[in-house]
C-alpha cells in the first residue's frame, strides 16, 4: 500500500534539466512563482512548478558542491558567506511576488532526480510549512547593559538562523535590580506579540542580557517595533541598549 507521502505527492510531467548538474533548492514558494528567473549575485535562479508549489532552484557544477566538497568548504568563511547571501537575496525577491519557505543553507540534491524523488516525499511537509509560514516574518530583538556596537557583519543565516536554540523559553536573568526587571518586561511584552520565539546564545558578548528571533505575522511586525521605541525611552536611564534587526523571511523557524 502506498505510504501518506506518495499518495499526498502531485502528480509531476516529466522535465528536461541541465545536464550534469547538481540543484540547490533555495525556497518552497506560492505556484504563482513558477517561471520566474532571477539573477543573484551572477548566478541564476529559478522557479519551476512542483504539483502546487514552485521551487527556487540554482543549476551548479556537480564536482564544486558534492556531499565531501561542501563538507570541506564549510570553514570557509567567504565561499558561506557568498552562499549565504545567495539565499537570502534570492528569498527576498522571491517574496515580492508571493509567500516563500526558505531551506535551510546548502539543501543540495546531486541529481535532479534526486531532486524529484525527495520533493515527493517532502510534498505535504512543504506545503504544510508554506501555508503556516510562507506570510511570515521574522524579527531579532537584541538588549545589552551598556553601549553596544548595532549587530551585523556576516550573513543574517549565519550569524542568527544557524544559531538560534530550539528554546522560547525566557531568559534566566539573575536579580532584581530595576535593569533586569526591565529586561525580563522587555522579553514578555515582544514574546506576547510572536507567535514563536527562539532564543540566540549571547556566545560571550559583553554585556548582552538577550537576544530572540520572535516569528510574527506581517501586520504585527510594525505593533513590536512601537512596543519597543517605547520601551527605549524607559530604558534610556538604566543604560540598556536595545536593536531590532529588518524584517526577514522565517529562516530561523524551517
């Protein structure tokens, strides 16, 4: 008997690829992005009609992104880094034109068959995620006791969405003194906005209190930024700095 995926997966006609080619799959998106072609950084991309979802896809040399050759590269910082901001340009674009799930950094299949067998299987999942947060944004909320140089530098996938926990859970701020209560007041108000939040490890940063990627549907984006300008001011005499990074795409929830 067919198992839940086959039955659920759509029904493909048959497609003529690139010869010799390995597929990055860069993003599950809306049916209405099929055909579209993009140009990111130098490299094309485009989008082909999968049953009722479109894939982002990038053509590229087999032997450049095999399984050991990506595992070698992976301390390279400026080859991740151009790979980084080749997927977030990509879904950015990709997002004017209708709801996008990104993938996760480097989801590269060696064959285009390959390809085809596993967005099969993976049909129903995709779709169930692009439904849920195809519309979605992400925010990170940063606060430091103390000045505090705006985060940033390497890719935003690097630096937040590979190393977000799989935790919401509050920060466990020692004391009460008026800067912590202010912190741990700051957590519960943008936590009550998001629908999920996922913590980001301070890693050593001198004087950082928090840090969250908090999912938020598009109209509430705007509602956690006032939330905070407000609470800038409030914290302004306690020497707390706060940041919200831009809007992106949900890269940390996938």
């Amino acid at each position: 008997m067919a198992n839940i995926a086959s039955r659920n997966a759509p029904l493909v006609r048959p497609r003529v690829y690139p010869a010799g080619r390995a597929v990055v799959v860069l993003a599950a998106c809306a049916p209405e992005l099929s055909g579209r072609r993009l140009a990111i950084e130098g490299r094309r991309v485009q989008a082909i009609r999968f049953g009722r979802l479109a894939l982002l896809l990038s053509f590229v040399d087999g032997g450049a992104y095999a399984a050991d050759e990506i595992e070698r590269r992976r301390d390279d910082a400026a080859w991740l880094a151009a790979e980084a901001r080749l997927l977030e340009g990509a879904v950015e674009r990709a997002r004017a034109h209708g709801a996008v799930l990104p993938m996760r950094l480097l989801t590269v299949f060696a064959h285009p068959e390959t390809l085809e067998e596993s967005a099969r299987e993976q049909y129903a999942r995709w779709s169930r995620a692009l439904a849920r947060l195809g519309n979605k944004r992400e925010c990170v909320v940063h606060l430091y006791a103390g000045p505090h140089a705006p985060p940033g530098g390497s890719p935003y996938v690097l630096r937040v969405a590979q190393r977000v926990s799989r935790t919401g859970r509050p920060p466990a701020l020692k004391g009460t003194s008026p800067l912590v209560e202010h912190a741990r007041h700051v957590w519960r108000e943008c936590a009550a906005i998001a629908s999920a939040t996922r913590r980001l490890p301070a890693a050593g940063e001198r004087g950082a209190l928090w840090s969250a990627a908090m999912l938020l549907d598009e109209g509430t984006v705007e509602v956690l930024a006032r939330r905070l300008e407000r609470s800038v001011a409030e914290a302004a005499p306690l020497g707390i700095t706060t940041y919200l990074e831009t809007p992106r795409a949900p890269f940390s929830f996938v």
